[in-house]
C-alpha cells in the first residue's frame, strides 16, 4: 500500500482530480491554500509579492496496478506542460498500517 501526496498550483487541481477519476481513485484529501517555495518555478506564497497558492491532494492507493497507471499519467502530464510553474510534483512511500474501519 502507498501514501501518495500530489502537489500542484490551485490552477491544476481540477486536472488532477480528473486524471484521479480516470484511475478509478474517488478517496482522496485535499489541502487548499498551501504555500509553496518551488525547486522549480516561482514560490507561491499567497501575498502581493509572491501570489497564487498550492493545493496538497493526498491519497492512499492498495492498489500497485492504479498507482503505476497514477504514477504514468502524471509523467506524461508533467511531459506536456508548457511553463514550468505548471508542473506537478507527486511523492509517494510505503504504509506499514492504516487503520479504516
């Protein structure tokens, strides 16, 4: 089993649902107005200097088939952006327990 964090501008969160749906991923968590100084890109910190904000979207995936397909279509995603502020960055690492009753 995995925890997947995905990190994104707001302005991507909806591609990122999408592409969520089309993995058959409907249990997710979403973080909103998350601030952000980027590797890459400009920081978004939500002031006048720096505006616009991220969205943390976490997930957790039994699944190792969904989070190959998960994990491709955000390669390829990242692969056709044409700015660099639009990249999304994806992290994911084992779960040793979760707890879901």
């Amino acid at each position: 089993m995995k925890h997947v964090n995905i990190h994104c501008d707001v302005a991507q969160a909806n591609e990122i649902i999408a592409i969520l749906e089309q993995c058959n991923i409907s249990s997710f968590q979403i973080i909103d107005k998350v601030r952000v100084k980027n590797r890459l890109g400009d920081p978004r910190m939500n002031n006048s200097i720096w505006p616009g904000y991220n969205v943390l979207i976490m997930l957790q995936i039994r699944d190792v088939d969904k989070f190959e397909f998960l994990l491709n279509n955000i390669q390829n995603y990242n692969k056709n952006v044409t700015n660099i502020n639009q990249y999304i960055t994806m992290e994911a690492w084992n779960i040793d327990t979760l707890i879901y009753e």
